[in-house]
C-alpha cells in the first residue's frame, strides 16, 4: 500500500491548477512503478519457498497498475484539476472548486499586504500591480489569438525581459506569498484579481472579474513590441490598441491609468508622476492634460513634456496625442467633465482587457465582484449610468443628423 501511495503522488502534481498542456501518452507507454516494486516481484527466491510470498510482489504490481490508471483516468477527466483539499487531520474531502469566497480571500490578503507594504515608490505596489496585471494582457493578438493574460508567460525570460516589462519583477515578488498561501489559483488569476484589487484599493471603481486562466510555458512568450511605446503618437496608439480589438474611446478610457504610478529613468528612460496624487485612482489625468500647459523637458533623456507650473509633472509623447487628435480629445473632455463617466468606462475597458485571450469555459454571468477592504471604493449609480447613456444617445443622433 504504501508503494501504491508512493506510485499516485507521482501521479498527482503538488501544484493545484494544471501550469502546462498535457501531452498525448503513446499506446505502448508504462505507467511509472517504484523501483522495489519491480525488485520485489523478479527477486529468485529457492524453488520450495511457498507460492503466496513468491505471488506476493506480482499482486502489489497488478494493483499498483490498477491504481495508476485510475488515478491517471481521475487526472484527464477533471481538467487536471487534483489539488484536494484537506481537513484538520490530513484526510480529503475531494476535489477543490474555488468558490467566490476563496477568491475573496485572496483578494482580502493582497489588500492586506498593499497597507503593510507601504515602501514602494510613492507609498504604494498598487500601481505597479495594476501596471503587471495590464501588461501580461496587453500582449494580446486579435488576429492570431495569441498573448492575452491567458498563460502568465512573463515568468519566463523571453517575455519578462521585454523592455516595457522592466521593473515588473517587482510586482511579481509582491505576489509570490499570496501565491504560497493559495498554491490552487493560477499566476493567470493572480496577476489579473491583483490589478483589480489594486484599483479598488486605489478607491477606483468595483472591477467585475472571473477565473479561468491557466498556466503556459515558455513556448507560449509572445514577441517584443506588442505593448505601446510612449515615445509614439497617435497612429501608434490606433495600431497596438487597434490590434487588441480596442476602438478610439477605449483607448483613451485605458490611458486614464497613467493618473497612477510614475515612470523611472532605469525601466522606460522617461521620469517622472503624471499626477499629484499617483496611488489614487482619478480623472487628474484628463483635467491635467487639459488644464495645464505641457513643454518638452530640458534634459539628458528622451522626449517628454514638463507642467509649467510646478514643473513635476510630466507627460509622454503618446499622452499628448490624446490631445492633439481631435477623436481623441472630446473623449479626454467627457473624461475631465465627469469622474462618474470615466469611472464607469474605465471599469467596463479594464474588464474586457484582463478578459483577453482567455477561453473561459464559465460565461459572462459567472463574473464576480469582490468587495474592497476600504471605504472609499467608487460605486456606479444606476441613474447616472442611465444619464450617461441617454446623453451619449442624444451625442450619436445629433452626429447623424
């Protein structure tokens, strides 16, 4: 028996959510034994030792045979899904099915760590998990249906060693001891709660979100250069967005996350808070676009713009492309006018991008919406939301017209 024990844990990965495809078994391929077990039954024993002790490693063979299969039979008809969850004296109950207070549990220790964890940048990891969470979804490809926050492939070199992922390590260590604590949710899952955690923490807008993803290996890093490079304007923005499947008024409704976090001269070359209050989700980013008056920086690196007046400010070539395309800009004016407005796109856009790529087999009404641990979390009234749609019918006639 306990060779059997021995022959199934090998069977059943430690890790919970499978983290890489399964391959085909060939027809003539042996299901692994201990090595005694083979011992046992081809050891020569004297022609007059009884035969049950002489049967007795063929039985545990045969039986151990048995065992492997269904437990191999129990692995490929649950999804690969084996992680058992266990009571207070070790035994299982069967197999483990997050539910939406699992989830809430990890989003409850990730907002706990971003108050403990307060030496980060500007008091904050908020905005660099935001930034992982957009990054490993941001890679998406429409046409090929490639990347996506599907496979967390950033763990590996190619990809986490892509310029625009420079300084995400960061991010990734933070998560690390969630990760340990809860070893069933994917990397997938983890990056894409903690960018939602990191927005309502941030007191931005109730983000719905759904599990599903799984974990790829490295043969599915996608290439450079599918992210978008602040050093480029508007028709860049319109191709790398354009190619996610994201139309004008999402693009800027994304471009509202640069009212967090800052640039560093050691990860993009550029330097630098876009807004006065960097770990608190906001419109500042579109009245600051409009309300101050931007000139190129006077220094040793690359091209950016500089607020006159308190000259801490700084902007990025494809931030004041929003401004000078006129598409663009009336949503950047909606934006500014009313946080409600933003907010609620803002929530809608950031959905279908942590959304991207990923073959859910739950649908659209399995989402969740997990509660923040702070106060001041933005809620989106039902009346404004109905206002605002109105207005934007009015908007849509009068342009017709």
């Amino acid at each position: 028996m306990a060779a059997t024990a021995r022959t199934l844990t090998r069977l059943t990965p430690r890790a919970s959510p499978l983290t890489a495809a399964l391959k085909p078994t060939p027809r003539n391929a042996r299901l692994p034994l201990p090595r005694h077990t083979f011992q046992s039954s081809s050891r020569r024993t004297y022609a007059s030792a009884p035969p049950s002790k002489s049967n007795t490693g063929l039985y545990v063979s045969i039986f151990a045979l048995l065992a492997a299969g269904g437990a191999g039979y129990f692995y490929l008809n649950n999804g690969g899904i084996t992680e058992l969850k266990k009571g207070s004296s070790g035994e299982t109950r069967g197999v483990f099915t997050p539910t939406k207070n699992d989830y809430q549990e990890v989003y409850n220790l990730i907002a706990k760590l971003l108050e403990e964890k307060d030496d980060y940048d500007d008091g904050s990891y908020g905005p660099v998990l935001l930034r992982l969470a957009w990054h490993c979804s941001g890679t998406y490809d429409a046409a090929t249906g490639t990347g996506g926050s599907n496979g967390a492939t950033m763990r590996f070199a190619p990809e986490g060693d892509h310029g625009a992922n420079a300084g995400l390590k960061a991010a990734r260590d933070f998560l690390e001891p969630v990760k340990q604590q809860f070893p069933w949710i994917t990397y997938s899952d983890l990056w894409t709660l903690a960018g939602v955690a990191a927005i309502q923490e941030m007191q931005g807008p109730t983000i719905p979100w759904r599990p599903g993803r799984t974990d790829r290996d490295v043969s599915f890093c996608t290439p450079d250069g599918r992210l978008p490079d602040g050093s480029k304007e508007q028709s860049h923005l319109r191709a790398i967005f354009g190619r996610m499947g994201f139309d004008d008024r999402e693009i800027v409704a994304l471009s509202g996350a640069h009212a967090l976090g800052r640039c560093h001269t050691d990860r993009s070359g550029f330097d630098g808070p876009w807004s006065f209050s960097p770990t608190v989700v906001s419109n500042d980013y579109f009245r600051l676009l409009l309300g101050e008056k931007w000139v190129y920086r006077k220094w040793n690196g690359p091209k950016q713009f500089q607020d006159v007046g308190s000259k801490s400010l700084m902007m990025l070539p494809t931030d004041m492309a929003l401004v000078k395309d006129p598409v663009f800009k009336k949503h950047v004016e909606r934006y500014a006018a009313d946080d409600q407005v933003f907010f609620k796109e803002f929530r809608d856009v950031i959905m279908k991008l942590f959304e991207l790529g990923v073959p859910f087999t739950s649908g659209e009404g399995e989402r969740m919406e997990l509660k923040s641990t702070t106060f001041h979390n933005m809620k989106i009234t039902p009346k404004r939301e109905e206002d605002q749609e109105k207005q934007e019918e009015g908007k849509e006639e009068g342009d017709c017209a």
